[in-house]
C-alpha cells in the first residue's frame, strides 16, 4: 500500500500526541481517508510519520512559472491543434516518470496533481517536460524577453 502526501499540514499541539487537520483541499482528505481505511482493513494501525517543511508554492502571474506551463501548453495545443486541457494533462502524465508527483487512484491508475497543489520545484519538472517536448517535435516555444518582446525559441 502507498502512501498519502500532504503538502502542508497545519500542525495542533496536543500533550503527548502529534495532531493534524486534515487539509481544505477535498482531493487530499478524500485520499487520506481511503488510505487510512484501506490500511485499517488489513490491520495496520500504525503509519509512518515523514515530517518536513513544505516546499515554496509554485509562482503566479505575469512571467511566473505558472504562466509559462500554460503558454507553452497553449502555444503547443495550437501548433498540433489539439485541445489545451489534453495537452496539459499529457505534459503532466509525461512528467510523473521525471518525478511530478501524483495520486494513485483507487483502481491502481496514476493521476498527476493539480498545479494549485506543486511546488516551485515541481513547476520547474513540469516546465522542463514541456521544454523538451517541444524540442523533440521541433515546436518553439514562445519566450520574452526583458522588455517583454516575444520571441520564439
């Protein structure tokens, strides 16, 4: 049986005891709920604890990372026109095997994260997937430069 990441759990202090909240996000407490009943009927009633502090959330806006996975993925769905959604998720499936991570879903399938759930590093597997297959099929991508020119690359 895998596990359950949770990117950032807020922390309650009990007397003898390590507490969390389950986190707001529905996928997340969905997930933690069906590990921890899956682990309850084979009788594990002890989990392993991996505490760390969460990594920096990916960057939004204008020329952030999140900008620039969906540029690129919009620019590549016009070139091969196909739909946006489906190029996206395909650039998220192709970036699990170079360490994006995902969910493992109850009928065994891997289903890549949500970007509202990633990481600064995480954005940059997924830019670098993106970028390189670009390269592969000979599509340039769309850049700017520092004063906001396009260029393609």
């Amino acid at each position: 049986m895998r596990g359950v990441v949770i990117p950032a759990a807020r922390i309650n202090p009990h007397i003898d005891c390590i507490c969390y909240e389950l986190p707001r996000d529905q996928m997340l407490r969905d997930n933690y709920i069906r590990f921890v009943a899956g682990c309850a009927k084979k009788g594990i009633h002890y989990h392993k604890l991996i505490i760390s502090p969460p990594g920096r959330p990916r960057t939004t806006g204008e020329r952030s990372q999140s900008h620039r996975i969906n540029g690129f993925c919009q620019w590549i769905s016009k070139t091969l026109d196909l739909d946006f959604d489906s190029v996206k998720h395909y650039m998220k499936r192709l970036a699990v095997s170079d360490g994006y991570p995902f969910d493992t879903m109850p009928d065994g399938s891997v289903e890549p994260w949500s970007e509202a759930r990633i990481t600064m590093d995480q954005a940059t597997i997924l830019i670098r997937v993106i970028e390189r297959f670009a390269a592969e099929h000979q599509i340039p991508l769309p850049e700017y430069d520092e004063d906001g020119n396009l260029m393609l690359v």
